[in-house]
C-alpha cells in the first residue's frame, strides 16, 4: 500500500509541475506580453470572493483500463467561496457535483458514480514568490491543497448484460485529499477568468469502485472554467470614498473630490490637472504661468521672463522675430538668417563681418567693392580708381628706372590685345620713334587655366604681338629685351575671374 500512495503521488506531482514550470516561465521573463509596469502597482487589499464553475470529471482506479488517463469524462460544477487574505495566500472551502464514469473491457465492467464532495483549501500564488505585487497583473498562477470529504453512491455494471454487479446500499463518505494548479485571468478590478485543475485523492482504495488493486488507487480529477467575483472590497484604495462614489477607486484621494487625488493641492484633481505635481491654475488646466505673460509654464520657452506668444514665451526686445537669447544684437532689429544682426547694404554680409556695411560688396571681399576690378578691395585699396597690384596697395606697380610703363591686357586664350590699349602702346610708340637710343622692356605673361608648357607659348605670342605692333608703327630702336613667363608671376587671385583677367598680360617699359 505504502509503495501505492508512492507511486500514485509521484505522478500527480509530476503533471502539476510541468504546468506551474510553463506558466512561472510566462510570468518570470520580462519581456513577456503580461509584464506589468512598476509604476501601476497598488496596495494590497484584502476581500472575500465567490468562483461558481463548471468542467469536467474523471475518474482513475481499478475500474480503467489506462494507467494515468481516462477517455470517460463527465460534466460536474462547483461553487467557491473564500478569503483572499494576503497577495500570497487564501483560503477557500469548495464544493462539487459531479458523475463518474469508466469503462474496463477486458473485465467487461461499468462503473457509474454520482457524488459530491467539499474541502478546505489553501491556495498559494506563486507569482509572489518572484514579484511584488501587482493588483493589474493580467494572469496569477498558483496552487492549492488542504483535506475534504466525499459522499457518493457508486455501482458496477456487467457491459454486456447490463446486469448491476455491485452497487452501494446508501451514500458512502470518504475523506480526500485535493491538489491542484489555477490560472487566474484578470477580466477587470471585480471579475476574473479562473482555469483549475485539481485532483482529489481518496483515502480508501476499495469503496469508490469496489476494488481493492495495489497497482491504481481510486481518485477522480476535476478541471474546471469559473468566474471569481471579488467581494468586500468597497474601498479598494483605502481613501474615504466607497467604491459607489469614488471617481478615482484604483487610487487614494480626497473625500472633497471624490475620492480623486489633487497632488499638488492646487484645487484641480490629478486627472483634470495637466501638471499634477506643480500647483497651478483653472485657467491653464493646473499649470503654472511663472513670468506672468499669460503662457503656461510647460509651453513657454522662457518660463521665468515675461515673452511673446508668437516666439513661445521669449522676449524679443527689437521686434525682429528672432529672441534676446539667440539675438547677437538684440536691441537692433536684424533678420533672422543672421541670428537677428542687420545687413545694412543688402550684399548678403551681416553687419558685424562687414568692414563696409554701408557699401554693397561680394562675399569674397567680406562684402566691401572692388571698384578698379584689380582684387584689391577698396577698403584696402590706395588706389581704388585705378586697377594695381597687392604689392604697391593696390597701385600700379612702380618699376625702377623706368622711364615709361604701360600695361596691355588680353582676352582668354588670345595674343591680341583688347582694343582700348591701343591709346597705351601708340604712346609707347611714338615716344620709341623719338627716342631710337632707349631701352624698351617686353615681358608676357597668362593666367593659370591651361598647362606650363601651352602658357609659356601663349605669353610669348602676345610679346611677340606687342613688338610687332609697335614695329609698324615705326619703332626703330634694336634694344628690345622680349621676356615670356607663363602662369609663373600672377599679379592677382586665379581662381577668381578679375584675378586671371589682371594676370592675361603684357608689362611694357622704357628704360634708358
């Protein structure tokens, strides 16, 4: 017998652990669809609760032809009632109604039952053993154990004949002990979905089924659906209200608002209140204006100095849309581009990087003209009528002991000069056919937009053009020092086009 209880116990164990192992999975992994959120977790209150429930039973023992499994089930409901006295604990009575009822061909045997059966529970949340508690957890696991009794009357029947073999005088009782595993759904603070299953091991082996088999001792299980209904719990938060009037039930508040908080005692409740933790007014929904220009705390910019609307609450002292605190001059009206500072010229150079403000200018001169078009701006110009170089200010370059210096310029990519300084070599020439002894200097140059080797030829083209000019027009003189360099001697910036129109030249001087 002892080797019975043993072998029986170990199975019925067996099966409640892979099902509280599946569901304590469920509830352990953070991760999982029923994770509840720290932050809505509430007080423990204790109630009383009913659970009427409806399933199946089964019956296990002699009369089955299977070792753990019967294919007969019957339909049987129950009514719970208990206390839920702590998140952990409860203890609840049961009771049951049902029919058993098994088939065992090779002994040509019916076993018909029709019992009840009461107990007194403990149940067990296992949920508590790995969380705190948590009144919106969408699923609880636990167990539950304790010791009832059973009253049934049972008879055996021949399959074949129909003849009752055995049958009970009257109703037998027996003591049971139940054990089992629920799954409590939460529905809402009032209703949950409970799914059961328990079994209920009797303490004879002979009397259920009129057998007395070492091998099966006589049990029956029950699995069942039931609604809880929590009871007694007219206050769930514990505030004063009862739950009938209570605006706010999951949460403690003030009798004055119906039980609904107002956190910062601003006279709006937290639900009404758009910043519940800081005392505002009606007018903003519960926030506060601290600057006072009519703009709540959470939608200014600048909550603690008085501003406009149309800038989210900053002051924005000359009015140019732009606020003080990103305004680089904010008492002077700007444009918004150029973090509120003016361009007074209109070049597209804000005032406060423009040495000529007042002068319209290109951005490569930091907005100041370059009237002679020599790269030279004005503002750094000594000469800014007349086109010079870098190396004299800005003046035409000084030669010493020249007697006369021109300079002829030339088109891209030509050797004949541009028609208006003709005047500047017909000078030249008249002055060489006057003075047949002077020495006449001759050097080209290009700018820097094609090879060495092509602007060498092409600088010695146009001296060789402005030789030839000036030959036919009389100049006699055999003292002519021709040079040629190419892109090697720039007076002005290449990369820009009046730096290579400057640089596309010929410099011409008389010396003696």
């Amino acid at each position: 017998m002892k080797n019975l209880k043993i072998h029986t116990m170990k199975k019925l164990y067996y099966r409640i652990t892979i099902f509280a192992l599946f569901f304590i999975a469920i509830q352990v992994n953070p991760n999982h669809v029923f994770a509840q959120e720290v932050n809505s977790r509430k007080p423990f209150v204790g109630h009383f609760y009913l659970q009427p429930n409806a399933g199946i039973s089964q019956y296990y023992g002699d009369i089955n032809e299977n070792d753990f499994w019967n294919k007969y089930y019957k339909p049987g409901f129950g009514l719970i009632m208990g206390c839920q006295a702590s998140p952990a604990f409860s203890m609840r009575g049961q009771f049951l109604k049902s029919t058993l009822y098994s088939e065992r061909n090779d002994q040509n045997l019916i076993l018909n039952s029709d019992l009840w059966d009461a107990s007194f529970n403990l149940t067990l949340n296992i949920n508590e053993l790995f969380a705190k508690y948590n009144e919106k957890r969408f699923i609880n696991i636990y167990l539950f154990s304790g010791i009832g009794l059973t009253s049934f009357t049972s008879k055996l029947e021949d399959k074949t004949t129909g003849e009752i073999t055995n049958e009970h005088p009257s109703a037998q009782t027996e003591l049971f002990a139940p054990i089992g595993l629920g799954a409590s759904i939460r529905l809402n603070p009032t209703f949950s979905l409970n799914l059961e299953y328990g079994d209920h091991i009797t303490f004879n082996d002979n009397t259920l089924d009129f057998s007395d088999n070492l091998k099966k001792r006589d049990h029956y299980s029950y699995a069942s659906v039931g609604l809880n209904i929590k009871l007694c719990a007219k206050d769930r938060d514990n505030d004063g209200v009862k739950d009938k009037k209570d605006l706010c039930r999951e949460i403690p508040g003030k009798i004055e608002f119906s039980g609904c908080p107002d956190t910062d005692n601003d006279g709006i409740t937290d639900i009404e209140d758009t910043c519940p933790e800081i005392a505002g007014s009606m007018e903003f929904k519960g926030c506060p204006d601290t600057d006072g220009d009519r703009i709540p705390d959470q939608e200014d910019a600048c909550p603690t100095v008085a501003g406009k609307k149309e800038t989210k609450g900053c002051p924005d002292t000359d009015g140019d849309g732009v606020i003080d605190s990103e305004d680089l001059w904010p008492t002077v009206f700007g444009l918004a581009k150029f973090a509120g500072v003016p361009d007074t010229d209109g070049d597209g150079i804000p005032d406060n990087t423009d040495p000529c403000k007042d002068v319209k200018g290109p951005a490569q001169f930091m907005g100041c003209p370059d009237t002679d078009t020599d790269g030279i701006p004005d503002n750094k110009d000594n000469c800014p009528d007349e086109a010079g170089v870098a190396a004299n200010n800005g003046c035409p370059a000084i030669i010493i002991g020249a007697v006369m210096q021109k300079t002829v310029y030339f088109d891209t990519d030509a050797w004949v000069a541009l028609a208006k300084y003709i005047i500047e070599m017909n000078e030249i020439a008249a002055y060489m056919n006057e003075h047949p002894e002077a020495v006449i200097s001759i050097a080209g140059h290009a700018d820097a937009r094609e090879s060495v080797e092509y602007n060498l030829r092409l600088s010695e083209k146009r001296a060789d053009y402005v030789i030839s000019y000036l030959q036919k027009k009389g100049m006699k003189s055999v003292n002519i020092d021709k040079k040629f360099f190419g892109k090697s001697k720039p007076v002005a910036d290449n990369n820009t086009a009046k730096g290579r129109t400057l640089n596309r030249r010929v410099e011409i001087r008389i010396t003696r």
